[in-house]
C-alpha cells in the first residue's frame, strides 16, 4: 500500500521563502522540466498494486515511487551515500520541498532506499529509468543521432584485506586490469555519447575486460561517425565500418616498426582529439560527484549505480542545451 503525502501545514506556508536560493532555483527547474510521472511510471510495477477485494498484508506502507526516484537523482547530482541522504532530507528545506515532504512529516531513512533499489534489481530494472530518460530527451529533441563518440573508464572498487581464515573481504565480482603501469581493480563503464556529450547507451562490466569489446553493440545503429581513442584501432572495424558507409574516426597510434606517423595522420589525430574529448565530460562530472570508487558490491548493484549516474548526467545536460 503506498503511503500518502501529508498536507502543507502552516509552519511549510511560513518557510516557503526559506532555503537556499541556488539550490532552490535548480531544483525548481528539475520540477519544471523533467518529467517525473513518466520516470516513475516506468518502473511502477516494483510496488505491485494489491488485487480488488484482496486483504492487504500487514505492514508499513511504502513512500511514492515519484519520491524514491527524486531522491535517487538527489543523491546522484549532489554525490550523497544513502545516510547522506537521510541527513540532508531531514536538514534542508529545499529537499524537503522537492520530493514532496512537509516540514512536520516522516523522512524516509536509508534502509528504505537501500531496500528499493533491491526491488529494482529483483523487478530487471537495472537500466529501466535511464531507457525513460533517453525516450524524453528524444521526445525533446535534445540528442543527435548523426554521430557517435565512445569511451571507457575504470571504476576501482576496494581491494579488501586477508581474514585469518584465508578468505578475501574483496568483491568476488570485481577484476583487476592495468593501464599506464598501474594495475587496478575493479569494474568498467562503457558508454556511447552523441556530438553534444549526451549519453545515448551504456555498458558496464568488470575490469578485465578490454575497452574496445563493446564498440561494435554501441555504434550498431549508428549510420554517419564513430569517434574513439586509439585503444579501439582495429583495421578490420575500420573497414566493416566504412562498408556500411560510416567514417571511423580514430586515434591512431604508431605501430611496431614505424618512427612516427605521417603528418596527414598526425593532422587527423588532433582533429579526431578535439571530437573526441567531448565523450570525456560525462566521466568528468561523475568524478566531480564522487563517483570515483564502487559504494557497492556486485556487477548488478554497481551497473544500477553506473546506469543511474548516466541518467542523473543526461538530465541535468539537457537543461543546458534546452537552454542554448
């Protein structure tokens, strides 16, 4: 059973002016122009609706999907943990106001959040709410569909330390690759950008896993340029590219036995670099959110993670290209 949002009382008619005026003024346009019915209605069904004439189960009812999904993109645009969360729900005003909450109701603590994203998980959800951004964005005309830009990065996740029984406390799940020298561990995120830095689609899988073996199933729709670093250069892609009429614009780099690289490819790889740096700014501003390392355990867990980072990124993008 969903639990009902309790009227404003006076005491939120004698704060409506309080709250700081920066956050307020960005969370009044996500209210605005992101369309929160459509998002939560996408993933409706983790709550299953009671049948007519049933007896509903005893328990406490469940906060609004509309508001979990709020909070979800709170915790992404401002890079809280689920404690984090709480906290802030219970200290700032403009929070409150955003998901829906009076100044004298409950908070939702952070089991509930931990607890609805395992319905998520339970329900296939794990890429659900970022497909619903992607139909939007479309909707509003905001991602381009003539080019594509791919990149990976690494996710570390904790290497764990040794039990006195032999065991490891490390994710069983992560892997461990190496880059410039340096051995990492942990997962990786792959994702597909148009020329605006939107992120169109995503993959995310473990370390081990070289970051060109998902190229092929991010660009397959893709009918005029694909634009990557030299750690996707394959002749055989070049070619199964330019076959089907799309140029393939990769950083190539010198190969075994060649001093440099003619100057019409060193021409080339600067302007392929300026095209390329834009798929950089998603992983930028993940970073700048805190999404440097895992916060948990597991492939399905830390793709949900990824894909909701992706999702909170495109959203907060396309207020900047509405605007322009």
């Amino acid at each position: 059973m969903e639990r009902k949002f309790e009227q404003p009382t006076f005491v939120d008619a004698a704060a409506v002016e309080l709250g700081g005026p920066r956050t307020t003024a960005f969370l009044d346009k996500c209210e605005r122009l992101i369309p929160w019915d459509a998002l939560a209605g996408s993933i409706a069904d983790v709550f299953p609706k009671p049948q007519k004439g049933a007896v509903s189960r005893v328990g406490r009812p469940h906060w609004p999907v509309r508001l979990y999904v709020k909070c979800m993109m709170l915790q992404k645009w401002f890079g809280l943990s689920d404690p984090q969360l709480e906290e802030q729900l219970r200290d700032r005003i403009s929070f409150r106001r955003f998901v829906g909450l009076t100044m004298t109701e409950a908070t939702p603590d952070e089991t509930s959040m931990v607890v609805f994203r395992r319905r998520l998980r339970e329900a296939g959800h794990e890429r659900t709410l970022f497909d619903a951004v992607q139909k939007h964005l479309e909707k509003q005309g905001l991602t381009l569909h003539n080019g594509t830009l791919v990149d990976a990065t690494i996710v570390e996740a904790p290497r764990g330390r040794k039990r006195d029984d032999g065991t490891s406390t490390r994710d069983a799940e992560a892997s461990y690759t190496k880059k410039n020298d340096r051995t990492y561990h942990g997962y990786k995120g792959h994702i597909a950008t148009d020329r605006n830095g939107v992120v169109k689609d995503f993959r995310f899988d473990t370390a081990k896993h070289h970051d060109s073996q998902y190229i092929d199933d991010l660009t397959k729709c893709e009918k005029g340029l694909v634009v990557a670093d030299s750690a996707y250069m394959s002749e055989e892609r070049e070619q199964r590219l330019q076959k089907r009429g799309v140029c393939f614009g990769v950083v190539k780099r010198r190969v075994r036995g060649q001093e440099e690289l003619p100057h019409f490819q060193q021409v080339l790889n600067r302007a392929w670099s300026t095209v390329r740096a834009i798929v950089e700014h998603p992983f930028a501003w993940m970073r700048n959110m805190g999404y440097r390392r895992t916060r948990y355990r597991g492939l399905v867990r830390n793709a949900l993670d990824f894909g909701l980072m992706a999702a909170a990124y495109n959203l907060k993008r396309s207020f900047s290209l509405q605007s322009a």
